[in-house]
C-alpha cells in the first residue's frame, strides 16, 4: 500500500539547445528536476524512482541518495519510460508519475490526485486550455467520464477541437499499471509506446479513471524550449509576489522581484524593485529593503532599513539596523539591534554589537565588536597574515578614528580611542588614547623643485 513516486526525465529536450540535460535547467534558483523531488520528498514516499536517458549521467549526479535512477536506453515512449520503473513494487502499491520537465506542480494537487487514485482504478491530472494545441485530448463519455486519450498526431478534427488536456501526471496501482503498460503497442502515428493508452484500457476492463485538475494552470505547463522557460519563471515570480502582497507586504512593482528560494515577511516588510532574494529569507515587520538589493540566507528583524544595493548574505541582522547603500555583508555576520553598517563597508564572520557603527568605507571581519563601538572612515581589520585568520576584539565604547588598521590578533579595550590613521599590532588598553602614527612636522625654508635651479 506504499506511495512510490516515478518521475519521467529520459527525454532529449532538443529544443533548448543546451549541452545540459533538459531536467538540469534553472528555474529560480532550482533545477527543474530539483523542483519536482522537493514536492516528492514531501510525500515521504517508498520510492522516488528518475527515469533517466538523453544526458543519464549528468542526470544521476545530480539526485540525492535516496532517489533511484533507472536506465531507459532508447525513448520509445512514456509508457516504456514507465515500464522501466515498476520492478519490485507490490500490486498495491500506489505510484505517482510525474515528469521531471513539469517543475512547477503544487503539492496540495498532488495529494489530491494521489488522494482520487485511492477512490477510482486511476486517477488523471488534467486542465482546459484555450489553446490546447501539441497535448494529448481527455475524451469523455456521454455521462462526462473520462473514457480515453488521443495524441494530438492521432487525432480527428473533432477530437482536436477538445479543450481539455492530458498534463502527464497521473496515478493508479502499480499491478495495473503493470499489466496495461506491458500490453501497449507502438501502433500510432509517433511509433511509441503511449502511457496515455493505460487510460483506454482501464475503462475497457470496466475500471474508473477521475480525473483531478490543478489550481494553477502553470503548475503543470512543461518546458520544452527557453522561451517556455522564461515564461513559467515569470509565472512564478508573479505567483510568489502575490503571495508576499497577502501576508501584508509592500512590493513597489510585482513585476520586478525575483525570488530564487524562500522569502516570508512579516506585515508591513517594503520592498524596491529589482531586487534578488536566493536561498531562505525572513523579513520581519516593518524591514524596508531599497531598490537593487541581493539577500540570501538571512534573517533581517523588524524595522530594519536595508538601502539601495547592498548585497547581504548569511547574515543574522537584529531589529532597527540601517545597511547601506552599497554595503556588502559577506557569510557570518550578526548585527545587534541598532547597528549600523553605511556605505562601500565590508563585513565578514563578525559579531556588531548594539548602537555600533561601521559608517563609510571600512573592513571588518573575524571580529567581535560591541556595543557602541564607532568605527571611522576606512579603518580596516587587517584579519589575515598569509596563513592565519585572526581575530580582532573590539569592547564596548571603543572609538577607532579614521583609516586605522587593526592588525590581528590585537584586543582594543572598552572606551579606549584609536587615533587616527594608527596601526595597531598590540592590545589598546580600556580607557585611554592610543596613537601609532608618526608626529606631524612641517620643513620651513622648504622650496619647490622649480625654484631651487641654479641654486
Ligand atoms: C505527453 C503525453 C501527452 C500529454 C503531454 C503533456 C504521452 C504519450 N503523451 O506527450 O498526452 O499531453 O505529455 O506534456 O504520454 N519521456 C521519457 N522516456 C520516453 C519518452 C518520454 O522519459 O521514452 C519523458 C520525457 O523526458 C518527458 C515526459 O516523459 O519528461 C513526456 O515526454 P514528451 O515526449 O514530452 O511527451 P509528449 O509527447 O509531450
Ligand atoms: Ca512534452
């Protein structure tokens, strides 16, 4: 009675023209392959079975572990593609088919088609077209069931005039579909074995098929070409935009942000165009992201303003930080609340305490830094030796001046002042001022170049 998943990814793709197997195309941020294992994986299925051909091995390493791929030598169609997957599985076992080229298929559909295989002999995943052109054709009965499929290569005028599509995707027990697949022929206008013939033959052995249709159309549009590519990606960036707009978020135009992963936001999250969210993401209420940001893997806390083109990724980022413009957080950063890190400033594994403030043109990274520090103008840890990453420690109300370089491992005790353009190699005591640069001196009686000829 197990769940077994089987997922169709032998085909060539031609028509992408692209070295890579079809299945490995990117859509946000995921393969199209990886899309269709990450709803399977959500079924906690038996099996997860890829039917692989065209590019195999390519294709086999880039599944997990746990996913079986299967060889299909020559592509004689999807019900020999099928045929290829069902060894070892018992009569009862229900299996779920799925194609690796339909990416965008929603998991509450897939319970439902798994949920009407259990009530009839095989349930089918279909959707009405306005232009059904290319797909094959649900002929229903004359009580509405549905009766069988006709490849649109083999179908009459009148049957191509049908609306409503076979996706693909389909299930039923694996002892049937066993035994309809092993009786299929090639007799048809493609020479292939037809999946879709199952559907004739289970009604012609008295059996049931319902059929079960998506909530979105794009869930089960295919893509065969780049251009299809593009449009289903647009698809879905619109999809998850209105998804971010009902939980309370203000995007300035739908049309331009692109969500290549996980975004969530709290209520009142705003956030400019054109910018780039990869990987999972959390807003929280109130966050402001400016226009052309790049964030991935972060979390950003409440009423934080993050401004134009900053790029921020792992970052762990409290409550009321101002970022940016062009600031640049590379992985491992933690910002306390209240902290500030301004323009063409650099952080990296580094832990800013609250209120403190990196505000124009500064490094810092493999640091600790706390509470209330003042970093000034292109001061730099200089965290590297050749060899070593060495931390720098910067206490509570430390104030570094302008273009120092805090050569590390070196501690900079609370409240202490670095004075300007210093190069600090040795622990800076709490509490007093240290300076390493040379005293200032002026030359007088000093003469240009120019005016010392014939001297
Ligand atoms: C198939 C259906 C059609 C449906 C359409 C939806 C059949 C006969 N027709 O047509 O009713 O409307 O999908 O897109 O099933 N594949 C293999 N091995 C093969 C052949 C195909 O793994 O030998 C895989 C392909 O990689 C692809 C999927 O099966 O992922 C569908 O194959 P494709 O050739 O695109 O089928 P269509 O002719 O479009
Ligand atoms: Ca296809």
């Amino acid at each position: 009675m197990g769940l077994n998943i089987i997922i169709l990814a032998a085909g060539e793709g031609r028509r992408m023209r692209s070295r890579r197997p079809k299945v490995l195309a990117d859509l946000a941020g995921q393969s199209l392959i990886g899309h269709v294992l990450d709803r399977a994986r959500e079924f906690a299925p038996e099996r997860i079975r890829v039917v692989v051909g065209h590019g195999a091995d390519a294709v086999r390493a880039a599944l997990p572990d746990t996913v079986e791929a299967v060889y299909q030598p020559q592509q004689r169609g999807t019900g020999d593609a099928v045929a290829h997957a069902l060894e070892g599985l018992a009569a009862d076992d229900l299996v779920l088919v799925l194609y690796g080229d339909v990416p965008l298929v929603q998991t509450a559909t897939l319970a439902a088609l798994a949920d009407a295989a259990a009530h009839a002999d095989c349930a089918l995943l279909t959707v009405a077209l306005g232009d059904p052109r290319g797909y094959g054709r649900i002929v229903r009965g004359e009580t509405g069931g549905i009766e069988r499929i006709v490849e649109d290569h083999d179908a009459s005028a009148e049957e191509r005039a049908i609306r409503e599509i076979n996706t693909g995707l389909l299930a039923m027990r694996a002892g049937p579909l066993a035994q309809h697949v092993a009786a299929l022929d090639r007799d048809n206008a493609q020479g292939e074995y037809y999946l879709t013939d199952v559907i004739g033959r289970v009604r012609a052995s008295g059996g049931r098929v319902d059929g079960v249709q998506p909530d979105f159309a794009w869930e089960v549009q295919g893509v065969n070409s780049r251009a299809q590519l593009a449009a289903l990606e647009r698809a879905w960036q619109r999809h998850l935009a209105e998804r971010l707009l009902g939980d309370g978020a203000t995007l300035r135009d739908p049309e331009r942000i692109d969500v290549r992963g996980n975004l969530t936001a709290d209520p009142d999250a705003m956030i400019d165009v054109g910018c780039v969210f990869e990987g999972v993401v959390h807003l929280g209420e109130g966050v402001e992201i400016g226009p052309h940001c790049v964030i991935r893997d972060s979390v950003i806390a409440a009423g934080t303003r993050v401004h134009a083109h900053s790029v921020i990724e792992s970052g762990d980022i409290g409550r009321d930080c101002e970022i940016g413009p062009f600031a640049r957080m590379r992985p491992g950063v933690r910002l306390a609340e209240g902290a500030k890190l301004g323009n063409f400033v650099e952080t990296k594994n580094a832990d800013i305490g609250p209120g403190s403030k990196v505000n124009h043109l500064a490094y810092v990274g493999d640091s600790d830094v706390g509470r209330g520090v003042n970093i000034g103008a292109g001061s730099i840890t200089c965290n590297y030796d050749g060899r070593n990453k060495n931390r720098t420690i910067i206490e509570d109300g430390a104030f570094i001046g302008s273009d120092c370089q805090l050569v590390a491992p070196v501690r900079v005790g609370a409240g202490a002042w670095i004075g300007a353009g210093s190069t600090i190699t040795q622990d800076a005591p709490a509490g007093q001022l240290t300076v390493s640069r040379t005293r200032q001196k002026s030359i007088p009686g000093w003469k240009h170049p120019a005016d010392r000829e014939g001297e």
